[in-house]
C-alpha cells in the first residue's frame, strides 16, 4: 500500500492531466481502502494540482468529492475540514461547466452539514459574494446556495440573516441574476412559512412579473403558479388573478418559449384558479386554450421542407412542444369545463388533438386517454371513433403509449363507466375488432418486438368486452400462427399466455376442445422441437390459469410423453415443469397418473444418456420427493390453494352448464332464458376467482344470442346436475379423451430413487415403450380451418436419435407413442 501511494504521488507531481485525472478518479476507492493516509499524503497532492488542472480533472474531482460524501467514508466533520474548502475555492472556476459541477456537490454536502458549519464556512462568506461589486458568476451561485441554505434554518433565522440578501439579488441590475433568484422563491416560501410568503416572497413576485426581462417574467410566472397552494382566495383572486390574465394576453406577443411554458403550467393554474374565475374569465381562458391546441395548424405551407428558412423550422418545433404540452393538460382541462360539457365545449379540440400531424402529440394524447375515460364516465361513448382512430395510428410509438392502459379503457367503454351495466356496450362499436387485428399486425410486421409482447399481453383482457365467437374467429388462429411462427420467444410466450385466456373463458365446448386438440397435435407432437418447447410454455400457462382436473384430464399425459423426446433441451424443459405437473395431482383420485409420473422419471434416471440433463433430473427427483400431495379433502396446509382451485373447477363447469342450458332451451321452444337465471350465472362466472391472469375482477360475461327459459323442474334440476358432475369425464380428443383406459394400470411401481444405483433390475426391465400406448379413437377437428382429424402416430423413445433428423425446427413429424400398460400378475 505504501508503495502505491509513492507511485500516486509520483503521477500527480508529473504535471500529466491523463495520470492526475486517474489519480483523482480512484481517490473514492483510495478513501476506502485508508481513509487516514489518503487525507495524509494524496489530498494535499490533489489540491495543489487542481489549481492548474484542466477542464476534465476539475470535472473528475468534483464528481469524487461527491461520491466519497456518498459513500461516508470518513465523517461528516473530517470531510467538512479536508473538503469544504477545496469546493468552495473552485466554485467560481472560469469555465461555466466545472462551475456548475462543483456547485452540484456543494448543494449535495449543504444537505448533511451541521449549522454552525453553514453559518461560518457557507452564510457569512456569502453576503460578500452577493454585492454588485462582484461578477455575476458568482451572485448567481450565491443565489442557488440561498435557496439551498433556507431548508437547514428556521423561519427567524431566514428573516434575519438570508431574506435581505434575496431582496438584494432580485433587485439586481443583471436580468439573469433576478430571474435565477425569483426560480429560488419557491424554495425560500417553503422553508420560511404562509404569512413571511405573504408579506415579503408575493410582493417580489409581483414586481418581478412585471419586469422587462422576458426571462423575468417568465420565472416569476411558473413560481407563481407552483406557490398558488400557499395562497389564500383573496391573494388568488386580487393579486394573482390580474398577473396571469396579463401575461397570457402578452404570451402571443412575446417569444414562442413563454408559450410552451404557459401551455405546459396552464392545467395548474387552471385547476389552482378554479373557483375565482367569473363566467366571462372562465370562457377566455377556455378559448385561449383551445388556440394553443392549433397553434402553427392554421398556417397553410405547400413549401419543400428544404425550401424552409431555418427560423420557421425552429418556429414550427416550439409550435409542436406547445400542442403537445396542451394535449398532457386535456384532463385538467376537462376537470375545467366539467365532464358534462365535454362535447359542446372540448370535443372538437380532443379531435384535433387525436388527428394531429405530428407524432409526439397524439403520443400525448394518447398516454392520457386513459385519464380522458376515467373522467368522461357515462359520456366515454363519445370518443368511441378516437379510440379507433389511435389504435390505427402508423406511428408504433402512438400504438405503445395507448395499449399501456388498453385493458382499462377497453373495460370503461364496454361498460360505459357504469360498473353495474349488464349490456355490452361495445356493440355499437363494429370497427373496434378490426382495428384490434390491424394494430397486432403492424406491430408484428415491425423490428419492435416489446411493443407486439405489450399488445399481446394486453390482448387477454378481450374475453371481458367482447364475445367468445369473435375472439374464436378474429383472435385464436392468430395466436396459434404466431406461436408456431414468430422468432421472437417473449413474444411467443405472450401469445401462448393469452390464447390460455382466451382458451379459459371460451363459451362454446366444441371450440374449446378443437383448441386444445390443436395445441396438442400442432405444438406437443410437433415435428419441431420448438414448437414441443413452446407447448411447455403452454402447458405452466394452463396449469396457472386452469383447475387442476382440467390439466389433468387435458395435458397431463401429452406433457409427460415428452420425456421420451429426442431433443435433450426437450426434456431438460420438462424436468424443471415436472414440479408443478405433480402439484396438479390430487390423491387418490390421480393415483393412476401419479404412476406415470413416476415411471417416466424413473425411465429418465435410467435411460437419459445427456450428462445436463441427467443432472438436471437427479435435482427434480429430490424436489419431488420432498413435495406433499394435495388430498382430494381439503387439508389446512392447502386450504387456499384448493378452494381458489376448486372455484376454477367450478367456473369452468358453469360454462359447460349455461352452453347445455342455451341449446336444450334453443331446441325446446327457442324462448330466453329469464333473467334471473342469466344473471346468476353471469354473476358466478364473472367473479375473478384470484385466478392470476391479466383479466381485472368482477368480470361480468355475456353470451351472445343465448337463449333459454327458467325451469324449476326437479327433473331438470337433476339433469343439470347431472351434466355438471359429468363434465370431466368427456372425452373430446383420440388420444387422450378417454383417461381412463389409458391409465388404469393395476401394477405398482415403486417410489422415487434419488439416484440411478437405487433401481432394481426389475423395475429397470418394466419400464418400456408399452406403458405409453392408447387407442386410436374418433377424434374432434384438429384445426381451425380443416375438419380432418390428424392421425395419430407412434414414434420411438430412445433417446440416441440422429441430431439432423431430431434437432433442427424442420424436422420429420414425431410420433407419439402412449399406450396402456397391462397389469402384471
């Protein structure tokens, strides 16, 4: 260490900026390390070289000195006797930047300085460097240490020691030294309370507002606004009032940067002044808003843009900043008016807004239409056609800030702002599908692929606004091509995630089974490992998203067929997934399936060949056998899990039970089904259920063109009933709707073996092909668009497959290969 010090030493008395700039830049880590023989012998090298370093070394040291404050390496009274001095003597260094940076860690070091230090080492040194007689450099820093200095003093200690010298400094005869002091009221009027503001910051104000330095004027104004709290009605109304209407009568007059700042403070002095306008002053200051929403859009230019002079190209850029900072004000602007007036008094300019031609304002407009929905409630309605307008956008950028709150705006106008409305009002809204389609494809078709994640993800609160057959139709197919076909994982995982949704909230049985046929056919038995992998994605997905039985009876078995899969990444998937498949069990009643389980893992510890992927199963056997099974009673350990899944089992049964009921009433007598009975099943299958997917709660769900009548039969009673205890016991796929058969194996396996030495000959010798074997059954369409059944395969389990003919994503189809196991004597 001493050693290193003698060579620091060294580069700094060799007069190189490069080796004293390293030198400085470690002295953080040097002060670390030894805090005492760097104050010892570095520090004083460092001082002496800061008095003729360059630019980049001043700029290095104060961000040190700022970063050993930070890091409390020595305390605050050391740092206070080696430091202070340093930064205050550079404080006033000639070039604007090093003074600014030193400036930065000086307020920083202000703020842990203990009082009678700021008193002795900052205050009274400053009332020196606040006269006239010195350069305007340093009264401007003197003002923004002032404005520091009032947050560690009490009020009587400002008024005696700090407020002649702010008075002094706005009365400055450089214009940049008053408008830097007036930015510095706002913090002096909170450190020294409502009646000192009163009486000695407003007055200052007020003269300030009238001053001829548009600078002046223009700090004097936002500080006004941003002080309107502290003042009472009477100061509003008589002394604000009259210097805001002043100077946004000028604002025309004076230079396009007032305008952007008027524009970008308008929604607070508007919303602070509410109240004290009389009707005419309300009107005005409503139209002078609406004027800045068009401003530079009245201008006709039929000129090339080359062909501009620069001056109008720059005038043009403030005119833009100036409608974007009114578009972020539009909802303290409807706040302004009242919601009810929206239409006669702002629905033009929201118009112009959504439609203007630059895209940073309908960026704006469109990260607050959401705000706009909130506050327009039963009047939503009426910005039906922007909505669509913004999801058409060609701007992505547009698209993005929109979909951020899609799920909420969708939800506001679906219901139009009444939480209790049955009706779905988006109905009147044909144009909204296709311009649903229309955005995912633009973004699909583009290089930003978060943005077509975001869309998607947002996608899967559709079930709530719209019907199941337009989303069946318009929405499911595109999920599917675009999880067999998108490069992108993140958005793949996206799709798969929402067509889950789309898949739980489906209404009609024979779409539902026609999906998950699909799934898989297309994804599980894929012939490229990527879509196999993508069907475990799927598969954690349903066993969020669905009851337990569902997975079960649905996915268990094709999910843990690909244990056999020829592709080590395959399999190395689902070893990590195999936790939660377990989780899915319930004992007894899965006893059959617990045994696949087990002999697919056993196989795996036997069979696997992959060094990572054996490791990888040893884990996930101990992870297994640590785990406890879920009972078909309910335990208390799982109490919350079992009844939130048997709430989803309960809602996925309602949803069979309401398409029978529709159909048997449809093809009785074709009459509706009462009220009551629909709003009953409405109200049990709207309930969330803390089903964790990205639908909000209280979803109320209407089936379209659902007919049927109320019977209080105790025949039909017990049909129903009876259809509702029946339903997981369909069969819906060839190979896998009948679990029974293909699982009943009446011989035992033996439990879980942590290592592959713990299996017998015999279990190794049972563990073949021909446990995994079904019967080839009728089965329901495999697409969307074809009504043919895929035939069902077999394929081989080994796992030494030719890499050219297993591994790449156009491989020949795999085969599947399940069959059922006869029980050994």
């Amino acid at each position: 260490m001493r050693e290193a010090f003698i060579l620091l030493i060294i580069h700094l008395n060799a007069g190189q900026d490069i080796q004293g700039t390293s030198v400085v830049a470690n002295l953080p880590f040097l002060m670390r390390q030894n805090p005492a023989e760097t104050l010892r012998r570095v520090l004083p090298k460092v001082r002496e070289a800061l008095h003729v370093a360059g630019v980049e070394m001043q700029l290095t040291a104060a961000v040190s000195f700022l970063t050993i404050l930070q890091d409390e390496s020595v305390s605050v009274h050391t740092y206070a006797h080696s430091f202070l001095q340093v930064i205050l003597l550079h404080l006033e260094h000639r070039d604007a930047g090093v003074s600014n940076a030193w400036l930065e860690t000086l307020l920083s070091v202000i703020e842990v300085l203990p009082k009678d230090t700021l008193r002795h080492e900052i205050l009274n040194p400053l009332v020196s460097k606040a006269q006239l007689s010195q350069t305007v450099q340093s009264r401007l820093v003197s003002c923004k240490i002032l404005g520091k200095l009032t947050n560690k003093f009490d009020a009587l200690a400002i008024k005696r020691e700090i407020l002649p010298l702010v008075k002094s400094l706005c009365q400055d005869v450089e214009y940049e030294v008053r408008s830097c002091m007036c930015r510095q009221l706002e913090n002096i009027a909170q450190g020294i309370g409502t009646e000192l503001t009163k009486s000695v910051v407003l007055p200052e104000l007020i003269e300030l507002s009238r001053d001829e330095g548009s600078s002046v004027r223009l700090a004097a104004f936002e500080t006004l606004v941003n002080l309107l709290d502290i003042f009472d009605t009477d100061d509003r109304s008589q002394t604000i009032l009259p210097v805001v209407k002043s100077f946004c009568e000028k604002s025309f007059k004076a230079d396009e940067s007032i305008l952007i700042s008027l524009s970008f403070h308008l929604g607070k002095l508007c919303h602070g002044l509410y109240g004290i306008f009389t009707p005419d002053q309300h009107l005005r200051f409503l139209e002078f808003y609406k004027k800045l929403c068009t401003l530079g859009l009245q201008q006709e230019n039929g000129h090339n843009e080359n062909q501009i002079p620069p001056q109008i190209l720059e005038q043009e850029k403030k005119y833009i900043s100036v409608r974007k900072n009114c578009a972020y004000n539009f909802p303290a602007m409807i706040v302004f008016v009242d919601p009810k007036n929206f239409h006669m008094e702002l629905y033009s300019t929201f118009f112009c807004l959504c439609h203007d031609p630059e895209v940073p304002v309908r960026y704006t407009i469109a990260i607050c239409f959401y705000e706009v929905s909130k506050l327009l409630n039963s009047g939503v309605y009426l910005i039906h056609k922007e909505l669509i307008t913004l999801l058409q956008d060609e701007s992505l950028e547009v698209l993005d800030a929109l979909i951020d709150h899609l799920p909420e705006i969708l939800e506001l106008m679906s219901t139009g702002g009444e939480t209790s409305v049955q009706e779905n009002k988006l109905s009147s809204l044909p144009d909204l599908v296709p311009a649903l389609t229309a955005a995912e494809q633009r973004a699909a078709a583009s290089l930003k692929w978060r943005t077509h994640e975001k869309l998607l993800q947002k996608y899967a609160c559709l079930p709530q606004v719209i019907s199941s057959d337009q989303i069946y139709y318009r929405f499911l197919q595109r999920m599917f091509t675009i999880m067999m076909t998108n490069n992108v994982l993140p958005v793949q995982k996206a799709a798969s995630r929402t067509l889950c949704i789309f898949l739980r909230y489906n209404r009609k049985q024979e779409q539902r089974h026609e999906v998950i046929q699909k799934l898989i056919e297309q994804l599980g038995q894929g012939k490229s490992y990527w879509n196999r992998l993508r069907f475990l994605d799927t598969c954690e997905f349903i066993i969020e998203i669905f009851s337990k039985s569902f997975f079960c009876k649905y996915f268990f078995l094709p999910a843990i067929e690909l244990t056999h899969d020829p592709v080590a990444n395959v399999r190395m998937k689902l070893c990590y997934l195999l936790p939660k498949v377990k989780s899915t069990l319930k004992i007894p009643a899965d006893k059959h399936l617990l045994q696949q389980l087990e002999m697919c893992v056993r196989k795996l510890l036997c069979q696997e060949k992959d060094k990572d992927v054996l490791a990888i199963v040893k884990r996930t056997v101990l992870e297994l056998d640590r785990m406890e099974m879920s009972m078909d009673a309910f335990q208390k350990k799982f109490y919350e899990k079992d009844l939130l899944d048997q709430e989803k089992e309960r809602e996925e049964l309602l949803l069979l039970e309401m398409e029978q009921l529709e159909k048997e009433k449809q093809q009785n007598d074709g009459r509706p089904m009462s009220d009551k009975t629909f709003e009953k099943k409405q109200f049990v299958l709207g309930r969330d259920s803390k089903t964790p997917t990205s639908l909000p709660k209280n979803i109320a769900i209407s089936v379209p063109g659902s007919s049927a009548t109320p019977s209080t039969s105790k025949e039909i009673k017990k049909s129903k009933l009876i259809r509702s205890q029946s339903f997981n016991n369909q069969a819906f796929h060839a190979k896998y709707g009948n679990l029974d058969k293909c699982t009943t194996s009446k011989s035992s396996t033996a439990a879980y073996t942590p290592s592959v030495s713990g299996l017998s000959k015999t279990s190794m010798i049972s563990l073949t092909d021909d446990s995994f074997r079904t019967r080839n059954t009728n089965s329901a369409p495999s697409s969307f668009s074809s009504n043919t059944s895929l035939p069902s395969t077999s394929r081989g389990t080994g796992n030494s497959v030719d890499p050219k003919s297993s591994g790449s994503k156009d491989t020949q189809p795999r085969k599947a290969t399940l069959k059922s196991r006869k029980s050994n004597p």
